[in-house]
C-alpha cells in the first residue's frame, strides 16, 4: 500500500506533502508524489523546467527523510483529480491527501471542482489538508 498526494508548488500543496510524508512515516509506507499538468500550448518548455526544478527540490527533501518514494510528473492531458484517483488505483493506495484553499464565505459553497471530484469519486478514503495562516 501506499499514500498518493497531489503536489503543487503552493502553500497547500507544501502543506499536503508535509502531511502525507508524516502520515507514510506512522504507517511504514511508501509515499507516491503526483503532479499532474494538462499539458498543451501553455505548457512551454520553460514551464516544464520550472516544475521539474521544484519537484528535483521536494526528491531531495523526501531522500533526506529516508522515507520510500515516487516522485511522478503527469503532463498526459488529464484533470489533476483523474490523475490522483488512476495512480491511486493501480498503487491501491491506503488514501489520498489533497491541499484545500481557504475560502471566503461564498466560496464556500463551492468547492475546488478537482477537490470535490477527488472526494466524491476516489475509491479509497481521501485526506483534505489546509496551509496553516502563517505559511
């Protein structure tokens, strides 16, 4: 079994590795790191670089936990929530962890469309983990 997080360079993102790492490390278990990009013409050579450059940084970090992992950058065309929930089957993960945004009080009323895709339609449990207001 393993834990499968969706990764972005964003302060949830950070938030949802960090917890996802601590979560393999209580359970003994691998952690596979997704980050999942469309693709297209908006994603240049330039912004792949950048997002294989950060994730080259959260590797590293990962190694220096001594914590087993994958690190995956998925750029096939899919939604981010159809990526996290395929590698989350084929791995048969124990569950997943997401990065959710703080709201205002009518953004509350709608969730993230790949959050609440990922939560509704996940065969296994799913863990939602919010930034902390000083990172």
């Amino acid at each position: 079994m393993a834990v499968v997080v969706g990764y972005v360079a964003t302060k949830e993102g950070r938030a949802a590795l960090r917890r996802a790492a601590e979560e393999c490390e209580l359970r003994h278990t691998k952690l596979i790191v997704i980050n999942s990009q469309r693709g297209g013409k908006d994603f240049d050579a330039d912004e792949a670089a950048k997002f294989e450059a950060e994730l080259e940084r959260v590797q590293e970090k990962l190694n220096g936990l001594g914590l087993p992992h994958e690190v995956r950058q998925l750029v096939r065309g899919n939604e981010p929530a159809e990526d996290l929930i395929s590698v989350a089957e084929e791995e048969n993960a124990a569950f997943i962890v997401i990065g959710l945004r703080r709201r205002s009080p009518v953004g509350k009323l709608i969730l993230g469309s790949n959050a609440q895709r990922i939560l509704l339609d996940a065969t296994c449990p799913v863990l939602a983990v919010k930034a902390s207001k000083d990172e």
